[in-house]
C-alpha cells in the first residue's frame, strides 16, 4: 500500500475506493473497471511550465524575494502557484547570512594564526596543536532573571510568581570566563578527569547606596555592576584568572601555559609588562 501510495502520489482513501469499484464490478461482469469517472478534458492548461516560472523567479532581485506577496507581484504568479513549486521541491526557502568582508590582509593573518597550531611530526609529518596548554578566557553577558521562564511542576503545584518594576530595565553583568580543554588528572591515582572549567567571574563593585529607599536605609552596601575597563581587566586577570590557573591545573608544572584572548578593547596587550611579571611569578 505504501510502495502505491509513493509511487502515484495518491492517499491510502483513494486506493481502497478504487480497489473497492474495481472488486464491485469484477463481480457483476467478471471484468475489473477502473476508469476514472471524470469526463471529458481532466486536467487543465498549465499557465505557468516549470521553466518559465524558474526564468520569472530568477529574473527577479533578491531583495523582493523575501516572501510570497513580494515575490507574486514581481514575476506574476499566483501564490497558490509559487506554493505548489514550494511542495514539489522545484522552489526552496533558503537563509542567507550577512559575512565579514575579508581583505587580503586579513585572509592572510586568519592563515598565519591557524597555522600557528601546526606542530612537527615524526618522519616529516604535520600534526594540529591538541591545546592541552592554553585556556581560553571570553567575556560573557547575563541577566539576573529573564521575562520568560520554563519550569517542571506537580500536576498540584502553583506557578511561581516572579515580578519586577520593569521587564526593559532587568540588571545585566558581564562575567569572565576561563575554561581549558578537559583531561584526566596526573595527580590521581583514580585517573579522575578535570572538567575544564578554570572559573567564572562577575565585574562587580560593593557600594554605599546614596539614597534610601523602602527597602533598604541610605549607606547599606550594594552589589552593582561596573563598566570594564582595561585597568579592570587587568587586575581580574592577574588576581583572579592566574591565581584559579594556578590553584586548578592538573597537568604537571614547569610548562608554558598560554591564556587566549580575543581583540576586544579592554584586553590587555601581549607584551603587556604587569601581565607578564604576574605569570612568570611561580615558573
């Protein structure tokens, strides 16, 4: 039934009602009919051949093929018609991604950074760098609640109720992230594995409210987020990010260990003096 319904396109209805008439009328006359009922001209002329909608289509400008109404009005096709090429595969809905535009400088300095991580083999080979010595630190940003949360409940429970003054005016901080590639520890007789994750920090500041509110009296200490800058960066890095590199790594001492970073303003230079006098401190 199914190897039918494929290959005449028809649904499973209309097999059964043709091997239904086909039975009834061998029984009658001891001859199958299965003609179709329909008389005279079946089908109808094709307005639009499958050329001539592919040449209007692609005549058109990109910018008025976004979607059906535009599309209709610029080449003439209905778009009942436009949605029947849709179903038979003959028209496709694609998206098309804004990219960079490469200079060749730039091309140029993505092949030298990618081949930076091309190590020297045995017997001439070439092998990728496998990482195991630089952490990856990136800036991440999150909301202290957001309008829309998912939640597994009993059948009995009640919806949490969550509010605020404002759904536009919901607190935002940027943390610091640091995370390396995950590996067994040398350190463990068990073999346990490390994570990876070095740490995750918050650009934040402890504060004196200035003003006093309902909720709180006027000098009470808060927790606010602050601007990042270089001289913040910085010091989270050398405080923070070494000290975590340092107290977590499960690899054995003595190695070079390199932190990547992106070119965001508030990163700190590679020959930056302070970075490096706080990484060579326990070499």
């Amino acid at each position: 039934m199914e190897e039918l319904m494929r290959t005449f396109n028809v649904s499973q209805a209309t097999i059964s009602r043709i091997w239904t008439r086909g039975c009834t009328s061998a029984a009658l006359t001891g001859c199958a009919k299965v003609a179709s009922k329909m008389a005279g001209r079946i089908a109808g002329t094709r307005k639009y051949s499958d050329e001539g909608a592919r040449d209007n289509v692609s005549s058109v400008p990109h910018h008025l093929r976004c979607n059906f109404r535009s599309l209709a009005s610029a080449t003439g096709i209905p778009k009942t018609t436009l949605w029947r090429h849709l179903k038979a595969k003959k028209l496709r809905r694609t998206t098309s991604r804004l990219k960079a535009m490469l200079t060749q400088n730039h091309r140029l300095a993505r092949y030298n950074f990618a081949k930076s991580f091309v190590r020297a083999g045995q017997l001439g080979t070439r092998r990728w760098h496998d990482m195991m010595d630089i952490v990856h630190i990136d800036e991440k940003w999150f909301y202290i609640t957001q309008v829309n949360r998912r939640f597994y409940l009993w059948h009995d429970e009640a919806v949490p109720q969550r509010k605020a003054q404002s759904k536009w005016h919901i607190t935002k901080v940027m943390f610091l992230c640091a995370v390396a590639r995950p590996r067994p520890r040398h350190d463990s007789k068990r073999h346990a594995m490390w994570d990876g994750k070095v740490g995750l920090w918050p650009f934040v500041e402890t504060k004196l409210a200035k003003r006093k509110y309902k909720n709180r009296d006027r000098g009470t200490p808060v927790t606010v987020p602050i601007s990042v800058t270089k001289p913040i960066y910085r010091y989270n890095l050398i405080d923070k990010v070494f000290s975590a590199i340092q107290a977590k790594w499960p690899d054995r001492r003595g190695r070079p260990i390199f932190a990547q970073q992106d070119n965001a303003k508030p990163h700190v230079a590679e020959d930056d003096a302070a970075v490096k006098a706080a990484g060579q401190l326990n070499d």
